[in-house]
C-alpha cells in the first residue's frame, strides 16, 4: 500500500513496502538493496539463511508490478560490497537481468558498492537530477536544493502500549531560507533490503545530515496515509 504525500511541488508516494513512487516520472525509487549481505556474513563466519537477495528481488519486482512503475532508480549500496554481484545465485541473477532488460533501469552508487558491475544492464551513475530534485546516496549536508537519498536505514522507534516498537521509516527536512519559498524539502528513504539494520530517525547523524533544517519529521504510511511524527525544530 501507498501512501501520496507532496514534496518540493511533487506528488510523491510512500510504501509500507520501503519503497518510493513517483508517478508523474512512472519511477520507484528504493535506497539500501544491500544484496548479498547475508554471503557476505558467512564468508565471515556468522551463518545467516541465505535468502535476503532472493526476498529483497521479488518484493522489488511486487513494488514495480502494484505501481505500474517503468524506471527504477536505486539510491546506493545495492549490493553489500564489491564483489556482491558475483556471489548472487542462479535464480537471483535471472531476476535482477529480468527487471533490468524490462525496465528503464538506474544505478547510483553507494559508499558499499562504489565498483558496481556493469554486467546487468542499466545505467550506473554517482547521482542524478529528476524534476529538479538531487538523487544520490548520502544526503549532502547544507544542500539548498530538494534531494532524495538513502545510507542512513532511519527507523522510527515508538512505544506502544509499553511495547517498545521499531519500524523503517522516511526522514524528511525542510530548510529555510533556500531555493524555494518555503524552503527546499529533503528526504531520506528507509533502505529498502531484507537484510538491514536501522539507524533511530532522530539520530544526530540523520538530524545533521538534513541541516540546514527549520524542521525534521519521520513520514510513515499508514491505512493509505502519511503519518508524520516530530522529530526536531529549529529554535524560534
């Protein structure tokens, strides 16, 4: 399900799925694939299941076909490191050589993946300008323009009827005094892999990167719905 909500004069949509859609551009936009994180581990010793790339591929391949979406643009560290590509199954490559052959395909890079293969298809870029907003992998602190990135994994931690709950959700800053009248919006998407960790959205790594900001929230959707939650504000 997702959710529309408006961002730098866009008409955005935000999935519980982890994903982004913008539907004037037919784009989903996905941050923090980290494909073959699991092999990675246990090269290292720490036996995880080796399913992540193989779920990660098909709820991507489930975002693209409820969207209707025909260009997927990544956000960065689609592969866990380097050599992730070659440690990818059988199965898992027909997958991803499938979405790639069928699809207006983009690659940014990320800090994780900086040497990422050509060998699937699509175009490989360091970062890209859409409708005037700056998609890359790391947010670039004191950017004055609207920009969507990723590397952070924020999670929204809440406590629900003395439960501590932890969910993947998108941080969004707007600054003053920027481009726009309002001052431009900037956001980062929850990471959209199986197997990732998460960063709390109100971290000062995450409230730092959105700087300059007169306010930072945490957009989660729900029932069809953004819900927005403060997290800081710039004092009066």
């Amino acid at each position: 399900m997702f959710a529309p909500f408006s961002f730098a004069g866009h008409e955005l949509a935000l999935g519980t799925c982890r994903a982004l859609y913008w539907p004037a551009e037919r784009a989903l936009l996905v941050a923090d694939l980290h494909l073959e994180k699991a092999s990675w581990f246990a090269a290292r010793g720490q036996m995880l299941p080796p399913y992540d790339s193989r779920d990660t591929l098909e709820r991507l391949a489930d975002a693209v076909r409820v969207t209707g979406a025909r260009r997927v643009i990544t956000l960065g560290d689609n592969f866990h490191d380097d050599a992730g590509a070659l440690r990818l199954d059988a199965h898992c490559t027909g997958m991803l050589e499938a979405l790639t052959r069928s699809l207006d395909w983009v690659w940014i890079t990320g800090n994780h993946d900086e040497a990422l293969p050509r060998g699937f298809g699509g175009t490989i870029l360091a970062e890209l300008e859409l409708g005037g907003v700056i998609l890359r992998h790391e947010a670039k602190r004191g950017e004055a323009a609207p920009e969507l990135s990723g590397h952070f994994h924020p999670k929204l931690r809440v406590n629900v009827r003395n439960r501590h709950i932890a969910r993947p959700c998108a941080v969004m800053g707007r600054s003053c005094g920027a481009r726009s009248a309002g001052g431009a919006e900037r956001m980062i998407l929850p990471a959209f892999g199986s197997l990732t960790g998460g960063l709390d959205a109100g971290h000062p790594e995450i409230l730092g990167a959105l700087q300059p900001a007169a306010r930072i929230e945490a957009l989660m959707p729900a029932a069809g719905r953004i819900a927005r939650f403060p997290l800081w504000q710039a004092a009066a």
